[in-house]
C-alpha cells in the first residue's frame, strides 16, 4: 500500500503544535500537557522548548507513516532441474504487481513459453540481455512464443496484467511454461535467409488469419502503419516469413509472396499463424 504525505498536512501540523500552549488547550488536556511546557528553569525561556516543538511533532508523524516503496518490477531466477531443458512456473498477479522471471541462454538456442491464465488481460513479454526493448510482446502477438535467441545473457520473462485491468485492481492466476532447447544451432549465430530472425523467431510460411470478412491484411513498404500499402491479402494467403522485429511497441514481420518471392512488404504480426506449408 502506498501512502502519501502531503506538504499542506506537515505544515499544518506544525502550525498546531506551536499554537498549542496550556493556556489555549482544551481543559482535560491541560493537566498532562503542563509539565510538557512547565519552565521550572528560571533562566531558560517557553520560547525554546516551543520552537521544538513543531520538530518534534513533524519526527513523530513521519515516523508513524510506513516509508514510501520505490515503484519496481519482482524478479525470480528461474532454475531448470538437472537432467531437464524446462519448467514450469505458477503465479498470482494482482494490479501492476510485474514479475520478470530471469534465466540464462545462450545465442542460437531455442527458446518456447506458454502463458495459461484465467485472465485474457494477462500477457507475457520476452527482453533480451542489456535492453528493455522486447523481442517478442504478448499483446500484439499471444501467448505462446517460439524464438532462435539472437544473444548471450540473461533474458527476462515479463509477465504483467494490460493497463486498464491493472488499474481496475483485477488478478490473474497463471501457469508458465518455460522450455530452452540447444539442437544444432546451440552457440550458432541465427539463421538467416528465409528463416525467421533471431529478433522474434518463428515459421518458415505464415498464414493470415484474423482479419475482418470484408477487409484485407496490408502488406506495406515498412513497419508502420502509416507506411503505403503494397497490397492486400485475405484469411488464409500464406506468407513467406524473413523475420519479425518490435517496432513502435508492435510485432511486425517481413513477408514475401508465394507467388512472387521478389516482392517483400511488412505486416502486423498479430495477423499471421504458423502455415502447414
């Protein structure tokens, strides 16, 4: 719980506390507040032992007020059992209560996780080593990410409620599904060409999937959706996928035709599912 204490309140206090002598106190209170302000020093004036006072006072408020928590995010190590390449993790969110859940990986391993929740506002974020800057963003993306790590380090898995259900104090209980594989490509760079980048991994094809009945998924000339518009595609056209990136808080993805594999564009990534091609 947060606590605020406001200037105009220690200001007022304070102003209290010298206005208060025995002569203006109430008169059940005079009796324990005289040798409070008795001067049984001839040589010593009231007027020090007021101007303590409102110190006094100001030691004591702030004292009984449970010192201000600096905002953060809760970080756990996650540890694999010997002979295991997984977890998984059970927790509780509640508000803007985030957790990152901090493991060790190595360039070129392939990482999965899968959030199950009973919260649809719960999602997931993958960050990199040295970056806050996701790889990978539930959000816009979903609850499950497959990926070809791009680096050595420690990588965070953040798991946080959406805004407007964190405000509204709303919970969500959860299981994560943590899975680090080495394969060939343990200590490799990345694929490149037509695989997807190590930025956000993925298929070899995508497939649009999503898209309203009367309108098209628009392929553009860059990762904006500002950006003019190459074409547009239905449900179901499959994709060729030369990788995704985070770009102005979104998943976008480089795709080309089936039909013409010269002619490339970017799409949201929230639009596309792994093809069966």
């Amino acid at each position: 719980m947060k606590y605020v204490l406001s200037i105009t309140a220690l200001l007022l206090v304070s102003t209290t506390a010298v206005a208060m002598t025995p002569g203006n106190m109430p008169a059940y209170c005079r009796g324990q507040a005289a040798s409070a302000f008795a001067t049984p020093d001839p040589n010593r004036g009231l007027s020090s032992t007021m101007k303590s006072l409102p110190f006094i006072f100001l030691v004591w408020l702030v004292a009984a007020v449970p010192v201000l928590a600096a905002d953060g995010i809760r970080e756990e190590a996650v540890h694999f059992k010997a002979g295991t390449s997984g977890t998984t993790l059970k927790g509780r969110l509640h508000g803007d209560q985030d957790v990152d859940y901090v493991l060790g990986a190595k360039a070129g391993q392939r990482m999965t996780v899968d959030l199950h929740t009973d919260n649809p506002q719960a999602y997931f974020n993958v960050l990199p080593p040295g970056t806050d800057e996701a790889i990978f963003v539930g959000s816009s993306a979903g609850n499950r990410f497959v990926g070809t790590l791009p680096a050595d380090g420690n990588y965070r898995i953040r798991v946080y409620l959406m805004r407007p259900a964190a405000r509204r104090g709303e919970t969500a209980n959860y299981r994560l599904g943590i899975k680090i594989g080495g394969g060939a490509h343990a200590g490799a760079p990345a694929p490149k060409g037509d695989f997807a980048d190590g930025l956000a991994g993925g298929p070899d094809f995508w497939q649009v999937t999503g898209v309203a009945a009367n309108d098209q998924l628009k392929v553009r000339r860059s990762p904006s959706a500002k950006a003019a518009t190459i074409v547009g595609l239905p449900n179901g056209a499959v994709l060729r996928n030369h990788g995704c990136a985070i770009h102005g808080g979104q998943r976008w993805c480089q795709v080309s035709m089936q039909d013409d594999p010269g002619r490339r564009g970017w799409v949201a990534g929230r639009y596309l599912r792994e093809s069966s091609n």
